[in-house]
C-alpha cells in the first residue's frame, strides 16, 4: 500500500483516519468499527464490503 494514499485516504463513511493493518491486508476504521479490504493492493471503501470488527479487535 502506497504510503501517500494512506495521507489522503479516510473512512467513506465518517471522513475519519485509517489504520493500515499490513498481516490482515485491512484498513481499519477505528471510529466506526470496520475493517476495509485490500484486495490486490487497492483499497475497497464500499460500507457493503467492510467487516464489522469484534470486541477484541477494536
């Protein structure tokens, strides 16, 4: 994942921050508690296509 995308990019849905997580290939939103997919380096920001994360993760 390009380091300048990671600047720019926010969640599609609150405009908030995102965090990369390299092993599970997410970018997660801390704020709304979703993790969005990299599915061959690019980032899908569709809510539809998020994963909602558990307790545990957040």
């Amino acid at each position: 994942m390009d380091a300048k995308l990671l600047d720019i990019i926010v969640c599609p849905i609150c405009k908030g921050p995102l965090v990369l997580d390299k092993a599970a290939q997410e970018l997660i939103c801390k704020a709304d508690r979703l993790a969005f997919p990299i599915k061959d380096g690019i980032p899908v920001m569709l809510e539809d296509e998020a994963r909602a994360l558990g307790a545990e993760e957040a």
